[in-house]
C-alpha cells in the first residue's frame, strides 16, 4: 500500500508561501532548518507520490552535433 503525501505536501507549500518553517498536517509537525531544505523535501514528496501513482520521472536529454570543423572566435566559421 503506498503512502498519500498529499496532504504533507500541501502543508508544506502553504508553509514555504507564508514564510514559515514549521509545518503541522494530520496532527503531525516538523520544523525545518532552511527554505532550501524545505523545498528539497516538497521535490522528494513529490517524486514518490508520482511513483506511487505509477508515474516515471521525467527524462531529458541535450543532443550535440558537431560537424568535424572547429571555429575560432564569435562570428561566422571564425573570419
């Protein structure tokens, strides 16, 4: 059975919205140290809500092509 972060994760963007570093959900609290740190864990919780809802995480890639010449300075093939 899969854990719902929903409502952790609702909490902690309200809490991040308002400035605060201490949430409370379901009768549960936890204090933070950073924004940072808060923000890590809301990306957590939401990569495992997405897995346990069955959906991947999205995968990007960057293609590079080169043509064999290489070009000096800015400008056009270096002139």
């Amino acid at each position: 059975m899969a854990v719902d972060h929903t409502a952790q994760i609702a909490a902690m963007e309200a809490a991040l919205a308002q400035g605060v570093m201490s949430v409370s959900y379901e009768g549960k609290s936890a204090s933070y140290r950073s924004f940072k740190e808060m923000i890590q864990v809301i990306a957590y919780l939401k990569r495992q809500q997405a897995k346990a809802n069955g959906q991947g995480r999205a995968v990007a890639g960057v293609a590079g092509f080169s043509n064999g010449y290489r070009t000096r300075g800015s400008g056009y093939g270096g002139y």
